[in-house]
C-alpha cells in the first residue's frame, strides 16, 4: 500500500503563486514501484479534473487550462511530488489531490490512478 500527503495549499490572491507538495509514503518496494504520479483538482459541485502528471521518465502532461502557468516536478530521492502554480486564478480554486500508480503509461484520467492523497485546499480570490 501506498500512502500520499499533500500540503502546501492556501488562500492566494489572483496573480499569486503556490507550491504544493505530496510525499509517498509505504514499504520500499511500492514507493519505488510507482512509476506515474499526477495532480487532480476539483471544484464544489465539479468533477475531479485532472491538471498534470509525470511518469518515471520525466515526461509531463497539462491540462490546457493550466499550460505555461503549473509546472509538475518530482524529487524520486525524496519520493515527493510537486506542483508549482504561477499566476493563479480563481477558477484555480478547489480541492488538490495528488494520485500515484504503478504503471509509466499514465494520463489526466483519474479512474487510472488507485492511490490517492486526502487532498489540500486552494483558493485564490479575486
């Protein structure tokens, strides 16, 4: 099993940045078995969107909504996730999820990812 916790969430105005963080947690062996890990978001009264992902190779995919403003890293030493959020907006707001799985063959699909973090609040005013 495999156990995510965000953090770094927060009230920001519009324009403001933030730095969210998802630490993986668990035996060795399933840390270090995932192979994609992605953020997810979600709205009151929305459904769970997917906002990017990395695989063990390093390669990204955004949603368009957040392309040239997020950046998705990852420190594999630290087995830890990162979302960099530059120029927020208010329809940035919402609940932040990160989400792990096995498999490098990843994508914005949330069904896809089995492990999942409790989430972190974003809100960005206006």
């Amino acid at each position: 099993q495999v156990q995510l916790v965000e953090s770094g969430g927060g009230s920001v105005q519009a324009g403001g940045s933030l730095r969210l963080s998802c630490a993986a947690y668990g035996p060795t062996y399933s840390v270090t078995s995932i192979n994609c890990m992605g953020w997810f978001r979600q709205a009151p009264g929305k459904e769970r969107e997917g906002v990017a992902r990395i695989n063990i190779f390093g390669i990204t995919n955004y949603a368009d909504s957040v392309k040239g403003r997020f950046t998705i890293s990852q420190d594999n030493a630290k087995n830890t996730l990162y979302l960099q959020m530059n120029s927020l907006k208010p329809e940035d707001s919402g609940m932040y999820y990160c989400a792990a799985r096995w498999s490098a063959a990843c994508s914005l699909d949330s069904t896809s990812f089995p492990y999942w973090g409790q989430g972190t609040q974003v809100t960005v005013s206006s």
